[in-house]
C-alpha cells in the first residue's frame, strides 16, 4: 500500500497535539502493514528544535541502513517548503528518516533496562571466593543508597535458603606410595657386619620387624624397628634411645611381657638381655644376650626392599649400603599451596579417590614444614607444602604404588549453618555484603537483605551466613 506522503507530512505540520516522532514513525509501518493505526497519547507541548536534534544525535549511532534512510528522506523533506510548524518538520524528518520509502520496517521496542552488577572486590572474602572457584555477582550498592533490587528479567533465578551441615574442603591431587623418608627418598639399608653377604632381598620383599633383613656368613641381620640408628654394641647397662626402641621391639613381638619388661625403658636391664637371647634362639644364631653392632639394621618400620644394592657372594664392608626401601606402609602425599597450610591440620579426615573411581578414608599424619619447589629455577610462586596422609584401610589400596589420586581433605565443620550460593553475595558500600532475596510466586517483589559471612565450602560453592534470614527464604543468584 502506497503512503499518502502529502497528507502525513501535513498532518505532521498541524501543530503542538502532533505524536512524538517514535509514535509517527509506528503509525507509518501500520499503514504500509495494512494493519490499523494506533491511537496515541499526544504530547501537550511542541519539543523544542535542540530537543529533536539531541533525539536525532543519538539515533544516528544506529544501523547503517537507517542512517542511509535518513539521510535520503531528509534530502526529500529539504527539498519541499516548510510549513509553519518549523519544528515539526524537523521532527517530521527524523521520524520518517527510520524508513526509506517502500520498505516496510518491524516496530522497535525500548531496550529492556538492566541493573548493572559488578564482580566483588572485597579482601579477605575474595580470596575464599576465588578459592572457591566462582565469579560472585556484587550490586553496586546504591552510590547515594537509593538503588532498588534487580528486576526478575535481568538473567537471574532464585535458590531456597537451607540449614544443614558444612564443612570446609581443600580438595588436590596427590600419589599414593608407601612411606619413606620425609623428603621423599628411601631408606637405606646400610650395614655394619663384615663377612660375605650369603642372602639378600629381592625386590618388592617386604620385611617386617625382627625379621632377617639379610645375612652375612650365614648369620641373620635383623630389622629393629626404631628411629635411631645403631651406632654400638648393646649390652647390660647401656642406656640410650635405641635401647627403648629395642625393648619396645621386644615386647610387641612377645619376647618378653609388659609385666617383666617395661618397653617405655631406655635402660638394658637383665630382662632384656634374657629377650635378646630368647629372639637370637628363634633366628638360629648364638644366644649371647647382647647385640653387637652388625647384627641388627634400626629403621622407622616393616619395609618394602624396593632396590637391592649387594649381590650374594659378594663382600659385606661396614657403612656400605645393602638395600633401598620404603615403609610397608601405604600414604598418600598432597603438595599444597603455602597459603593453604593453615587450612590442614594433622587429624583431619580425608577421602582419597583411587584410580579405579573406587573411594577410602583416611587422616593427615604429618604436615611438612619447608616449601619445596618444582621448579630448577626455585620460582617462589611454585612452592608447595607436602602433607601426608596415612589409610584406614590399606588393603582398598591393593598392590597400587605411584599411583594417582584425587584427595579430598575436611579440615572444619559445624552441624548446623544457614546456607546460601556463594554466588548469592552482594557486596555492600562501605563493606559488608548483603543477599537479595525475592518470592518464588512473584508476589512480594525484592528486597536485600545485610548477611554476616561465616564458614566457605569451597568445592561446593556454598558459604555460611546470619542476618534476617530464614530457611525457606529464596535468595537471588544468576542463572546457570
């Protein structure tokens, strides 16, 4: 359908009850649609010429092809005279320029306003925030205090406020070994018997204590399960800390009872000279009561042989190194961030994931003290601190060793927190941060609500919180 071009620019011209221009330029598209033309509320005053080329200004930033309308349809208008409603032309003009001529054109609603929202900055909190691995929508709170909620249309939902359990996690990557030296070494089987090495271990042998660790001229070396090394020849009267280790020894393997022997004891007394003898009879050897340095190896625990440094029929010189091994004892080792070394704890709980998927419990032993670096340049920002973690159940482990894992460490808890969405958090000016909660039927609006920040789970995006809420509350958080 042709538009009468005339009568409407005529009609533009009639005076101050005109439409606006966005209204003129509507009634144009339903004319060329064929469709009826709107009623429109008039404005009650004549917009002022720099009005309309402000209007005009800002609609210039649009598409090419409206501009390129423009520009023709102003060219037209130019040309014809001007009616006595200056301004009304002008406003004629632009609003005709969105179209060019024959070429119908969608209505345009108004951009839909959105509240802005910006990324949290607070100090302490945002560690924890980045920690736990996501973005935190903040409102700016208000510059002058009057901003209101954000509307129900701004790519958001709602999430119910729960009160439950909420532990503090630090989850890691770690391996599954057996145990060794804190610095990740074996330990050395070094002996101290002169001879000819008649017996060794061979690989992956696993030794327990009091057990032959090897033998020299056919005489067993036996394995003492202590921390100090032998250093002497042991005998009544001699007092030190590998005496305790060797009375401890004896009493666990049933060599004496705690009623004769005390195996807290430092002292070698008779009653382990008699323990002694009875632990040389069951090995074969001369029950002499003493031992003679040579005829034991003292090392933390049971042991796992993993390299073999003596052949049979080779020499046994004293101080040299018979074997490598580790701990018969499974553990896994988690290097942590230095940061994250005040989260752990020895004694908290932990669960391992194993390669199979499968799962086992079990707790920090020992926490390292010294970073250590990956890096041969020794970057700082590379450093870790190991902490190992013994299991519960070794046996879940298998046969398993240098074996990846993934650890999951529950360093705090409380059994009854109000939780909301990390992402929920919105920070406040001048500190403090507040959740915006709203009603899932629609009915009551938004409103926000100050919240004080208690314990973060970290893996699970959920932190703890105390203020004016209460469990069934829906908190706004972005939609995923």
């Amino acid at each position: 359908m042709q538009v009468d071009r005339a009568a409407w620019m005529g009609r533009l011209s009639a005076g101050p009850g005109r439409p606006g221009p966005d209204a003129e330029v509507r009634a144009v598209h339903a004319q060329e649609r064929g469709a009826p033309v709107p009623r429109q509320r008039v404005a009650g005053h004549r917009r002022t010429r720099s009005r309309i080329a402000a209007v005009q200004g800002r609609r210039r930033e649009m598409q090419d092809v409206a501009a390129a309308g423009r520009r023709r349809m102003s060219t037209e208008v130019n040309e014809a005279p001007s009616g006595p409603g200056g301004a009304a032309d002008a406003g004629g003009t632009r609003g005709a320029a969105d179209v060019a001529p024959g070429v119908p054109a969608p209505d345009r609603p108004k951009p839909r306003r959105r509240r802005r929202r910006k990324v949290l900055t607070g100090t302490g909190v945002l560690v924890l925030l980045a920690a736990a691995g996501v973005t935190v929508a903040v409102t700016d709170p208000f510059g002058n205090g009057d901003a209101q909620p954000a509307s129900s249309t701004d790519g958001t939902t709602l999430m119910a406020v729960r009160e439950g359990p909420l532990s503090t996690q630090v989850t890691q990557s770690g391996t599954l070994s057996y145990a060794a030296l804190s610095d990740g070494t074996p330990y050395a089987v070094v002996n101290q018997a002169k001879g000819i090495y008649t017996w060794v271990p061979g690989v992956g042998k696993e030794i327990g204590c009091g057990r032959a660790l090897y033998r020299v001229d056919e005489k067993p070396v036996v394995l003492i399960c202590g921390g100090t090394p032998a250093y002497r020849a042991l005998s009544v009267g001699d007092e030190g800390r590998e005496v305790r280790a060797l009375n401890e020894n004896l009493v666990k393997l049933g060599y004496a009872e705690r009623s004769e022997l005390d195996p807290r004891s430092d002292y070698y007394g008779t009653e382990t000279a008699e323990a002694v003898a009875e632990l040389q009879d069951e090995l074969g050897t001369a029950e002499t009561g003493r031992l003679d340095l040579g005829d034991a190896v003292f090392l933390p625990g049971p042991l796992l042989v993993t390299k073999a440094m003596a052949k049979a029929g080779t020499r046994a010189a004293p101080g040299a190194q018979a074997a490598q091994a580790t701990s018969a004892k499974r553990q896994v080792t988690v290097e942590l961030d230095p940061g994250q070394q005040s989260q752990v704890k020895v004694g908290d709980r932990a669960q391992i994931t194993l390669p199979d998927n499968r799962t086992t419990p079990g707790r920090v032993t020992r926490i390292g003290t010294v970073a250590k670096s990956g890096d041969e340049k020794q970057d700082s920002s590379g450093s870790t601190i190991p902490v190992y973690i013994t299991l519960t159940r070794p046996k879940d482990a298998g046969k398993l060793d240098e074996a990846p894992v993934r650890v999951q460490i529950t360093t705090d808890g409380v059994e009854k927190a109000l939780i909301v969405p990390v992402t929920a958090l919105m920070g406040k000016a001048g500190g403090g941060y507040v959740v915006e909660v709203g009603d899932p039927a629609g009915g009551q609006g938004r409103r926000l609500v100050p919240v004080t920040l208690g314990m973060f789970d970290n893996d699970n995006g959920l932190v703890q919180v105390s203020g004016a809420l209460s469990v069934g509350d829906h908190v706004v958080v972005p939609a995923s």
